[in-house]
C-alpha cells in the first residue's frame, strides 16, 4: 500500500479533484433533469388545454 506525505500542496490537489467530481457528478444530474422537464412538458402540452376547457366547463 502506497502512503502519501500530506502536504497542503497535496491537500489542494485531492480537493480540487474531488470538487471537480462532485461538479461533474452536479452537471450529469443537472442535465438529466432538464431533459426529463423538456419531455413532461413536450407530453403534456397537447393536454394542458383540454384540462383547462374542463376545469372551466366544471
């Protein structure tokens, strides 16, 4: 097993790859979640107006 002096060089380095994990982790779920909203919304809005005419009728 290898060991690792700590050092605040060696600090930063491990920080700034965990960061940019956590960032790169943020951006995938991120842009799965606009993805997932575009399509609700693609889905439902042939719907939406006829919803509305109901509630209104209703």
């Amino acid at each position: 097993m290898k060991t690792m002096e700590l050092t605040p060089t060696a600090t930063v380095k491990f920080d700034s790859t965990a960061m940019a994990t956590r960032v790169s982790s943020f951006k995938k779920t991120a842009k799965k979640f606009f993805k997932a909203t575009c399509r609700f919304f693609v889905v439902i809005s042939p719907a939406y107006p006829q919803y509305v005419e109901s509630l209104k009728r209703g």
